[in-house]
C-alpha cells in the first residue's frame, strides 16, 4: 500500500461520511422545507413534479434547487433551466437559499467527490 492509496483512500472515506451525514441530515429537512421551496423555486419544475412530496422526490427537487442557485451564473443553467426567471433566486429569502446550497448541493458535491478519489485510487493503485 503507498502513499496515494491512502491519502485517496482516506480523503474518500472522509468526503463520504460527511456527504452521507449532510443526506441524511437534508432527507429528514426535505420533508418540512418543500413546501416552501416549491414555492419560490417551483415555477422550474413541471406542475405533476410538484404535487410529489414523498422522500425521494423532494430530495431531488431540493437538490435540483440547490445546483441551480449554485451554478446560475452559468450560461448553460441561464439557458437551458431558468428560462429566463433569475429573479426568482432573488425572491426567495437567504436563509432558504444557504440551505439548499450548503446541505443539498454541498451533501451531493462531496459524495460526487467521495466517487471520484475511489476511481482515482483504483486507478492509481495498479501503476
């Protein structure tokens, strides 16, 4: 076992704790916070996605929320998913947004980077 291996190894299974605890922490917040998301953030989404309200939808939604306001400086989200609505992250109050950026796209960023340093060690673990 080298070094890498374990600084990728260690790094992952850091990064994948605390996006699994973020998760958990927002699939227990998901259930309370969606009806106020849908409120600001809902013209987004088609009007048969908001009536669902179970777990795993609203965890994606609030999810989905959370990478828009995150990336709406992008072009690309301007394009393809604001449709020309920036205000609406402008409405909606700033402890509503920090939620969904810090818990929801935070959460989902570090399990993305958890993934990554798995695929990097095995990668790197044959040279």
């Amino acid at each position: 076992m080298t070094v890498t291996d374990i600084i990728f190894g260690f790094s992952g299974i850091f990064a994948g704790a605390i996006g699994l605890v973020l998760l958990f922490i927002a699939s227990i917040v998901a259930l309370f916070k969606i009806d106020e998301a849908d409120h600001y953030f809902g013209e987004w989404d088609s009007l048969e996605q908001l009536y669902l309200k179970g777990l795993p939808f609203s965890l994606w939604r609030m999810t989905h929320y959370g990478f828009k306001i995150l990336f709406r400086k992008s072009k690309f989200v301007q394009r393809v998913f604001m449709n020309g609505k920036p205000e609406l992250i402008d409405q909606a109050p700033v402890g509503l947004k920090r939620l969904l950026v810090w818990l929801y796209a935070g959460g989902m960023l570090c399990l993305i980077f958890a993934i990554a340093m798995a695929g990097a060690g095995m990668l790197l673990s044959d040279l």
